[in-house]
C-alpha cells in the first residue's frame, strides 16, 4: 500500500473513531439531537469521500467490509445539500451505541 492510500485510510478511520465519539457522548437517542446527528453524518460524509480518493488495491486488502456503501456516503458534489441515502445505514454501522435503536 502506497503512502497516498494509507493517509487516506488513516483519515477514514479518524472520521469514523470521532462519529462514534459524538455518538457515545450522547448516549441513547444521540440521533434525536439535530446538532450531533448532522456532526455524525458529516463525519460519516468524510469516511466516505477518504474511501473514495483509497485505491481498490488498497481496499481490497480489507475485504470484509461493504467499501461500496461506505463511498456511497461521499458527497455526490460540493454542490450537493442531499444526504445520500446509504448514510443512515452506515451511520448504525460505524456509530450505534450499546442499546440503540434506529428512529
């Protein structure tokens, strides 16, 4: 893996350790707090577009994760004010705190 790949894994991690912070620091219902949950999926946006700029070689060595839903919660443009749909699901993936439900 090239140096480029790993920087971008490196932030890609970073992203999903601080969702998953927000997330715990709330505690149960943290999506019913609009602050914390537009925090959780503008990080969970940044996991998704440092997958996005991660070489397939490089993801492939991590097989067992669903890399395609991950780069669906990338920005589609800087333009775009859409959440895309797949984040919900990689939010409960990467930020679901013990005894959650989804709304």
């Amino acid at each position: 893996m090239d140096e480029r790949d790993r920087r971008h894994l490196l932030d890609l991690i970073e992203h999903a350790q601080t969702a998953i912070g927000y997330a715990r620091a709330h505690g149960r219902g943290w999506w019913k707090n609009a602050e914390t949950l537009d925090a959780v999926l503008m990080r969970i946006s940044q996991v998704g577009e440092s997958a996005s700029k991660t070489s397939a070689e490089a993801l492939a060595e991590v097989p067992d994760v669903e890399w395609r839903d991950i780069k669906g919660s990338a920005p589609r443009s800087s333009t775009s004010t859409r959440r895309p749909t797949s984040s919900s699901s990689v939010a409960w993936s990467l930020a679901s705190c013990p005894g959650s439900s989804p709304p």
